[in-house]
C-alpha cells in the first residue's frame, strides 16, 4: 500500500477518484471542475492523501482551511472503498492529515461535518475529535453534524 498526496495525482487517477465518491455518496455530488479546483487550491492550503494499491486508488481525504478563518482546517472529504471499510485505512488517512496539519504553526483546529446517514460519531471520537453537535439539516433531510479537534 502506497500513501500519495492528492497534488501528485494523474489526470486519470483524479477521474477515477471522483467516480468513486460520487458512486458511493451520491446525496453529496461534486462537479469535476469543482473537485478540481478542490484539489489544486493553494489559496486556502488544500490538503489531501490518497492510498493506492497495486496500482488502484482505495482511498482519499481532502480538506483545506476556512475562507472566513485560515486558522480552522475543514476537513471535507474522506472515502475508503466499500469493499476495504472497516480496516483502519480511514482512520491512517485521518492521522495523516492531522500530523501533516499539526506542523503548521497557523491551523489552531480541524473541523468537520458528516451526514446522519455516514453514523460517523464514534469513529471520529476514536480519532480525537470531539464537541459533537447537530448544526443543520441537509437539502435532502438529513441531519448535519459538527466535531472538531484542537491541533
């Protein structure tokens, strides 16, 4: 298994990355031109690793820094394959991140926000984060939840 950062990635792996999430949580669409640009933002420090194994991406994690606030990191994205869930790549991409944050003197916090149909409560507590509140409602009706981690 090889960990890359998202910057790295061919035209071809980006694609396919994309096809993949959007596959796998169809009530969270983006456009390409939008995880394009996600992906090369500079302007706000985006941030992300991929896994790839013998040659085939299983995972990412994208995240870059609030427009209103470039000491909180949001992290936007995480997607494991649906075959592998449930053996710990999630929680390797999230630590990854957070190190890769935690030398950056600036980013005080990560926050994040997840779906009442992604149930991801515990997991990110396991992971250090905290504070959990429900802070909207989707377009679809789902409820929006906020956990967030002091770096």
């Amino acid at each position: 298994m090889e960990l890359l950062p998202t910057t790295n990635l061919s035209l071809e792996d980006r694609l396919s990355l994309l096809k993949s999430y959007l596959k796998d949580f169809p009530l969270s669409p983006w456009s390409q031109n939008y995880f394009f640009s996600f992906l090369s933002d500079s302007s706000r420090s985006s941030l992300g690793f991929c896994i790839k194994e013998n040659d085939v991406l299983i995972g990412f994690i994208l995240g870059r820094l609030l427009s209103k606030d470039s000491s909180v990191f949001c992290l936007s994205a995480l997607w494991i394959d649906s075959d592998l869930r449930g053996k710990g790549l999630g929680g390797e991409l999230v630590k990854n991140l957070i190190f890769a944050i935690s030398s950056r003197k600036k980013i005080k916090k990560i926050i994040l926000h997840f779906r009442d149909a992604n149930d991801l409560k515990d997991f990110y507590s396991r992971l250090g984060f905290s504070g959990h509140t429900l802070c909207g409602i989707y377009s679809n009706g789902d409820l929006k939840h906020y956990m967030e981690l002091n770096v």
